[in-house]
C-alpha cells in the first residue's frame, strides 16, 4: 500500500509537459511494438491507445493522425540513433575504427528479445510500406537514411585524411554500400532471424569491409 501510495503521489507531483512526454513515449512505444508485428497498415489509432494505456482519442490528438504519429516516431528514432549510438562511438573513436564499430552496433540492434531488435523490424516495415501502401512516410525514411548515409560518409572522410582508407574509396558511394549491406541483411533478418548467425555476421563483414577500405601505408 504504500509503494502503491508513493507510486501515485509521484505520479501527482508531474508537471502537465511532463505527463504529456510520457504519454506520447508510451504510445510511440505501443507503435513500435505493433508496427514490428503486423505493420502500420493494419494497425489502428484505437490498438496503439490500447497497448499504451489510453483512448485512440488521445493518440489522435497528440499526433492528429497515424500519419503524423508515424513521422514523430520516424524522428525520435532518428535522433536517438545519432545521438545516443552514433555519438557514443565518435567521442571515443574516429574514420575507419569508427566505421567499423558503427556497422557492429548497427546489427547487434538486431540481438532477440530487445527493445532495438523490435525497433529496428518495425523500421525495416515501415520502410517497406512507404513503397507501397503508405507512401505518404516516404520523405521521412528517406530522410532516415540520408542521415545515416551521411554519418558513413564522413566517417570514410575522416579514415581517408589520417591515412586508415585508402585515397581512391569514393566517401558517398562507399556509404551507399554500406547502408545497403545493413539494411538488407536486416530484411533477411525479419524474414527468417533463425538463419542469421549474427555473432558470425558481424566478423565476416567487419573484417570484410577492414580489409577492402583499409589502406596499405598507414600514416
């Protein structure tokens, strides 16, 4: 009774931005869970508020539609990978380390019974959906991978200019193909995660990818 008690006078002391920024985490939350499961074609305003704990009106109103709920979500997604992942490897490491560590955390996102394993499946759906029934969110995966493409990109710059890669690498297709060699082994993944050694994976193509951009006179 009384953590029951303390629980809700917590809950009384948040201040109304601070209700709402949880109430929108929970239901982005909820999207996520739903999206990696069914898609957002087949999910509804009334499930999400469902899942989260609260009405499809609420969701509605803080988003206006699941159009704009999945955008934000798109976003935050966006934001946290470059803030929390991205930033946490560049601080420590630079060009061709860099790289390499930013392709491994990409794909042990995808280690089972995660939150970023069901993050990055149902990002792999939406991506697939703005192709085809929800073409309204495609700007916004592009806008995904843009961003990406150009952490890569620089990433290769810098491994260029200390010397790590070698001079002929082309920076902005050598991103590219690198964010198309995540993205499909994370479609494969989707399909069939029992037939994706992940651990075994992510040797092969680290080691692959060191060997082919790695230059052979090192500053």
């Amino acid at each position: 009774m009384a953590a029951e008690s303390e629980s809700r006078t917590s809950v009384k002391r948040l201040t109304q931005d601070q209700r709402r920024e949880r109430s929108e985490s929970r239901m982005l939350a909820a999207a996520i869970e739903l999206f990696a499961r069914q898609g957002s074609g087949r999910t509804t305003l009334v499930e999400i508020g469902r899942v989260a704990g609260y009405t499809h009106g609420l969701v509605g109103h803080r988003f206006g539609s699941k159009g704009g709920l999945v955008r934000r979500l798109l976003k935050n997604l966006q934001r946290d990978f470059t803030r929390k992942q991205i930033a946490d490897i560049t601080q420590r490491r630079t060009g061709l380390e860099a790289l390499l560590d930013v392709v491994k955390s990409s794909l042990n996102l995808m280690a089972d019974c995660t939150k970023s394993a069901r993050v990055i499946r149902a990002l792999t759906v939406l991506a697939a959906e703005a192709l085809g029934p929800t073409p309204e969110i495609l700007n916004d995966v592009i806008g995904v991978n843009r961003n990406f493409r150009a952490i890569l990109r620089k990433l290769i710059e810098q491994g260029i200019e200390a010397g790590e890669i070698r001079k002929d690498v082309r920076p902005a297709e050598q991103a590219i193909a690198i964010l198309g060699l995540l993205r499909g082994i994370e479609i494969q993944w989707c399909q069939e995660p029992q037939s994706i050694p992940l651990e075994s994976i992510i040797a092969e193509i680290t080691d692959s990818l060191r060997r082919s951009l790695q230059s052979s006179s090192p500053r």
